[in-house]
C-alpha cells in the first residue's frame, strides 16, 4: 500500500509500505476514505519536534473496516468508522473517566511502529475502545465526510478548550488563535451558550470562517495591543472564558491576560517554548484557572456526532483544500506557507 512519510524538515513522501495486518487479537484493519493534514503536523515538517527518517505520519481518518481480529466484538468487515487520534483499550481506569488520553496502552498514530493516519490503510489497535461508528449511509455521502473528519481531532480539541474554559450559557469568550483548532473552538463556545465571542486573528479568510462559526468579533492585534483591545471591548474586565489554540509563550501569556478575575483559560495548543506564557503570580492574584492539555476526543466524539449528524454544528468549511494522497506533499507546503488553512485527503 501507499502512505505519507516523513524523512526530515520539509521532506514528505509517498511510499511504499507493508500492507496493515491483525498482529493481535484486539486489532481492526481500516481502509482509509478521507484523511486529513493538521497543524501540529508542521511542528515536525519544520524539524521543530524530531522524527525518524522514514517514519510515518497523519493522526486523522475515516474509514472502512477491512478485517477485525478475533476479540473485536463492535465492529465487523463492512463498518464505516472515525478514529479519534490517540487509539486507547476503552477498558482502563482512564478511559472509563473518559481520559483516553492518558490509557496505559494507548498511542498516537505515526509514532515509530504504528501506523499513520494518512495513508490507504491502517492497523487499528484496540478497535473497540478506539474506533467509533458512523452511520453506513454516511459511507456514500461524500458532503458529510469533512464535518465526519474533523470529529476525529480539531473539533473535539476545540471542545475541549471549550469545556476546559468553563464555557456557559451567556458567557463572553475570547479565542487565541485562528488556525483549525481556535476556529473549531469557536464553533464550540457557540453550542455552549455563549453570548459573544472574540475571535483573535489577523487572516481575513480565518477570521471570515469564525465569524461564520459564531464570532461576535475579531481582534487582529497581538500582544499587549491585542490585550488592550479585548480588555477595551469588555469594559477592561476581559472574557470569562479563553481559548489557546497556538502554544507559544505569546498565545499563553494573551490568553492570560486577556482572561477576567475568577475566569478560566484552556489551552490546547501543543506547547512550543516551554511555559514561559505562564506567570503564577498574575493567576494567582487574578484567580484565574488554566485547565486543558491533549483532547480525550474519544470521549467528545459521540456526542459531537450527534450534532453535526443533525445540522447543529458543521466544522466542514475549516478544509479550504482537498487533495489525492500523490498531493500530500503539496499540502504541508501550502499548510507551512499559509496559503491553505487545512488539506483533507481523499483516497
């Protein structure tokens, strides 16, 4: 089969590579539909976070079940499934807190011997407590696909900076970061309940997409100016709830900052520059609560299902470009130099 591979900073590849097998009796083979290119994908593409040459990579798909092993008791030969980006044995003390994240047997796709999510196939470990089922139907309803997708990391991640944040009915919500995650984040609060959202970006086509998703406004300012403006609109409290979708030093200390005494700032944005954003004091005196880290999608996705299966909520128009496995390598560039907001993958 053919899958995506990484073998250094701005050197992706489509390879050749073993077909997926059940290696043990837990596993599920998954043919792969759509798939999709994400932010933190960059951070390797960059060589900000290490990898192994040859490695493979892609932590989101949808799929269609090849093969099952033979403890696979949920799923069989035919089903059509999202996989959430952390595979997890759905047994575990974790994963019965709905912490998935954090299961003792779990992983990330593309890690050294796994499988990656952007390729024709992948072996899924743990299928029961990994994979989540799709209506059939949805199989062949290829205008459901990118909402379908997005479940299985950026929208679950942006509810999570949601529910992490404390967001509720009547809420006012600020949201750091315009890419993928900070926008989903906006479709997030907006479910919740909030009365206004405050977009922070500077890309219009970004900010015309939060906008749509629910924004009330949009700060293009960064720093201290992007402080003043959100404390300015608030009637200089801040927002009761933030959202950090970056992970930079800047993004942390803005979302703190821009926070209001007694609110609540959530941050899933993979920390790039250690926690340097974080200062105690300021929390400490403001009484300011930082909650958040790696999504448990696992646990968001069959509620979030429900609503997009329904109209309630469509995180779709965040794939501003589609291309065939061959035009991967063309997607992280256009991804890098921001010429496209997130690639989806179709097979």
């Amino acid at each position: 089969m053919r899958a995506t591979v990484i073998h250094g900073p701005n050197d992706i590849r489509i390879e050749e590579v073993p077909d997926p097998r059940i290696q043990h009796p837990a596993d599920a083979v998954v043919r792969v539909v759509s798939a999709c290119i994400c932010g933190s994908d960059l951070w390797a593409y960059r060589g900000v976070a290490s990898r192994v040459a040859g490695q493979r990579i892609g932590h989101e798909f949808l799929g269609v079940v090849e093969e099952v092993g033979s403890a696979v008791t949920g799923f069989a030969p035919g089903d059509f499934v999202v996989a959430p980006f952390v595979w997890s044995d759905g047994t575990c003390d974790y994963c019965r807190q709905g912490l998935q994240t954090s299961c003792p047997h779990g992983g990330f796709w593309g890690e050294v011997g796994s499988d990656g999510g952007q390729g024709e196939a992948v072996r899924v470990p743990y299928a029961d407590g990994t994979l989540v089922a799709l209506p059939q139907d949805a199989v062949s309803d290829e205008k459901l696909h990118p909402g379908l997708l997005a479940l299985s990391d950026v929208m679950s991640t942006g509810h999570h900076a949601a529910v992490s944040a404390r967001v509720r009915p009547g809420a006012t919500v600020a949201v750091v970061g315009d890419g993928a995650v900070g926008l989903c984040g906006v479709l997030a609060a907006r479910r919740l309940g909030a009365d206004r959202i405050i977009a922070l970006g500077r890309h219009r086509t970004r900010t015309d997409i939060a906008r749509s998703f629910g924004a009330t406004d949009v700060v293009a300012e960064r720093g201290e100016a992007a402080v003043e403006a959100v404390r300015e609109m608030t009637g200089g409290q801040g927002a009761h709830a933030v959202l950090e979708a970056v992970g930079t030093e800047e993004s942390m200390r803005t979302a703190i900052s821009i926070t209001r005494d007694g609110g609540a700032v959530g941050y899933v944005g993979v920390p790039h520059g250690g926690s340097a954003g974080v200062d105690i004091a300021q929390m400490f005196n403001r009484n300011i609560t930082l909650a958040g880290g790696v999504a448990p999608a696992r646990a968001y996705i069959p509620e979030l299902l429900t609503d997009v299966l329904a109209g309630v909520i469509d995180p779709a128009p965040v794939f501003d470009r589609t291309v065939g496995l061959d035009g991967v390598p063309d997607g992280y560039r256009a991804m890098d130099d921001r010429s496209a907001l997130k690639v989806r993958i179709t097979f």
